[in-house]
C-alpha cells in the first residue's frame, strides 16, 4: 500500500503548473490533496479534475500572504485525516512582469514579489504547524529556484530567502518531527513558461545547461514525491536543485 494512504497534503499555488501536477501525482498515491490558490476558480477546477481521475481533492481560495485566511484553510485541511501531513509551499511570482530589473519594476512590485514568494511561506508554515506537530512522517518542501543561486534579480533574492527560510524552519520544526526540504527548479516548461518566454531566452538560458533537453514538470514532480517520501526520512534542512546542471556549483 502507498504510504499516502490515508494522509492529507496541501499544496499552495495548486491551480496550474507544478501544484496541480503535485496534487494529481500525490493524489495518484492516494493523498487527500487540498490545492490552495489566490484563483479560487483554478484550484476548485484542478480538484475537480483529480477527482474525475479517482483521487480525493478540494480546492479552495485564498492569497497564501493572509494570515487569517491561511488558519482558516489549514484547519479546513486537516479536517479529513485529522492532521496535516504534507506542506508544499509552492506558491510564487514568476511571471515577466516580476523578472524584470529593480530600477524597471519600482518598489510597489518588489514588496509583493517579497510579500507572496518569502512571507507567503512563512505564514503557511506556521498556519500549518499546529495541525503537523508529531504527525509520523510530516515534511514541508518549499518551492525556490535556479534563480536563487546564480544572483542579480529580485526574483533570485526572494527565492535565495526561501532557502535561507527552509533552513530555519527546519532547525525550528525538528524537534516537531517536521522535516523541511526545499527544490530548485531551473527553467521547467510548464504551461505559465512555454505561453510567455521568448524562444531566444529559452536557448540561451538552456545553452547554461550542462545536459542538454526540455527540463519538464514531472521532473519536478519526481524530486517533490522522494523528498516529502520515507526515502528521505534522514534528509533536512537541503534544497536540491533540479536544473539539468545549470546551477551546478554556483
Ligand atoms: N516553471 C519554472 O520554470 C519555475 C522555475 C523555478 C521556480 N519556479 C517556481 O515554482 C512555483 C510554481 O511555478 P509555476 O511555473 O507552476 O507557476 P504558475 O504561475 O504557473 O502557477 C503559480 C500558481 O500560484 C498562484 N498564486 C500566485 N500568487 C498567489 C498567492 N498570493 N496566493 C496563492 N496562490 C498564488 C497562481 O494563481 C498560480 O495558480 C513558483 O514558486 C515559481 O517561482 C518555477
């Protein structure tokens, strides 16, 4: 039997890209996914479409800076299995109109791009950890990027933040049996990425690769499934970069 029988996982970000692929692979495994996004119609949209597949899913609205919001979704959460088992603090600004220089972008921008992809995690964190303490096996994994480990955008920083921050939960939630792991991902075509990035950034960001190809959502997936798994019951406190080498050594 899968060892996600049975446990509840909550992905933010969960109506599109890599948190709807998280929930339908963990609800494949037979997880209770509760997908959480600031587009209320997508997550409900993507819970629906795992549960046409046979898995168990609920979507719900809320902006993963929201503090009251973020307790009020938890607590939902772990209604089902009595506790919270898996965190994926996904959730993140990308987007072009995000990637652009400080100087470009103006201040307004910044403090958001901070705000969702660096406070959004904390507070889900700690909006989540009453419901995980001493659940047998609980893990958080943090959602970063290549980004965070080659320097030079606000984007990178944020993501360097989220790191730096799954470092700290994790000296702080072990005593909890909480381990906290982060990925990296380097550029990953999901649908938000094929739609906006222009082919001659596409060659020139993978030209930085040292394998060459397409890196893909299950990738991502993959890496997701071992560190949240048993497999990893020794590893915390790490961000693993998924990037086919691109931010090897940097
Ligand atoms: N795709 C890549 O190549 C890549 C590479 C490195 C890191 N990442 C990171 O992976 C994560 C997911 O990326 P993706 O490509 O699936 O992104 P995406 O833009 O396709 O999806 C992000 C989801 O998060 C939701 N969201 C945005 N702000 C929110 C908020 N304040 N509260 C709740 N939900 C919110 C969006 O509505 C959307 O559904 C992000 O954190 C991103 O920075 C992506």
């Amino acid at each position: 039997m899968s060892e996600w029988q049975g446990r509840t996982a909550v992905v933010t970000g969960g109506g599109r890209g890599f948190g709807k692929a998280f929930g339908k692979a963990l609800a494949g495994e037979g997880a209770h996914v509760v997908l959480v996004d600031i587009d209320a119609g997508g997550a409900e949209a993507a819970a629906a479409e795992i549960r046409a597949l046979g898995g168990s899913a609920e979507g719900m609205g809320g902006d993963v800076t929201d503090e009251a919001r973020m307790a009020e979704v938890m607590a939902q959460a772990a209604k089902a299995h009595g506790g919270i088992d898996l965190l994926v603090n996904n959730a993140g600004l990308h987007s072009d109109e995000y990637g652009q220089p400080i100087l470009k972008m103006g201040l307004a921008k910044v403090r958001r791009l901070f705000d969702v992809n660096v406070i959004g995690v904390a507070c889900c964190t700690l909006a989540a950890h009453p419901h995980m303490k001493g659940r047998a096996g609980a893990s958080i994994v943090n959602i970063s990027s290549s980004a965070a480990h080659m320097g030079g955008s606000a984007y990178g920083d944020s993501k360097l933040a989220v790191a730096g921050l799954t470092i700290t939960f994790a000296r702080e939630l072990g005593v909890d049996g909480i381990r906290v792991n982060a990925i990296s991902p380097g550029l990953m075509l999901t649908d938000t990425i094929r739609k906006e990035l222009p082919e001659a950034t596409k060659a020139r960001v993978q030209a930085m690769q040292l394998i060459a190809g397409d890196g893909l959502e299950e990738d991502i997936v993959e890496a997701l499934l071992y560190l949240a798994s048993k497999k990893a019951r020794f590893v915390t406190g790490e961000t693993l970069r998924v990037t086919g080498g691109m931010a090897a050594g940097v």
